[in-house]
C-alpha cells in the first residue's frame, strides 16, 4: 500500500500598517495573509479587471516580503488533486472586484 504525502497548510502573515508594531502585543493590527501549500502560496486581492478572480498564486512570502511577519502551520494536507479542485471553485467565487 502507498502511503500519501502530508502537505504542510501553513499560514504567511504580512503586516500591512507601520502601527502592528504597537497593537500586536495586545492581539490587535492590520494584517494580509496567505495560504502556502506544495510550494505555492495563495492569496486574495483586487484589481481593476472586473470578472478575473481574486484569488492568485505567487512564491510563499512574496507577497510583500518586506512587511512579512509570521508563517503559522495550521494543518497538514494529503490530497492535492482535491485540494486542486476546492481551489477552482474557490477561484470562481471569489472575484477581484468584490476584493
């Protein structure tokens, strides 16, 4: 029997305000994230071409390397091809004009 492989899910969190160097410590500050599996990080963002999707992929922490804060493992993943497809549809749904 093969085994599958277990994804890391991991979390890439980015500051996006100068000022989440004072709230941080009290649980508070503005923040991007986004979500790195199989050596892809996934994020939602805007933009002006109305029906494209929201949802891009990009090197993990680069989207905005200088304000990257904190990478959080949040679960592990063993089905990519099922990973692939809630991906899809999560891109259908989630337009860069709704960003």
């Amino acid at each position: 029997r093969r085994e599958r492989m277990a994804h890391k899910v991991i979390l890439n969190v980015y500051d996006l305000s100068p000022y989440n160097k004072y709230l941080n410590w009290m649980g508070l500050g503005f923040y991007h994230s986004g979500v790195e599996v199989n050596g892809k990080e996934y994020t939602l963002g805007g933009g002006q071409t109305f029906e494209a999707t929201g949802v891009f992929d990009h090197d993990p922490k680069g989207a905005d390397p200088e304000n990257f804060r904190v990478s959080i493992e949040i679960g592990r993943f063993n089905d990519l091809t099922r990973f692939y497809k809630i991906l899809g549809e999560i891109k259908e749904d989630f337009l860069a004009k709704d960003y």
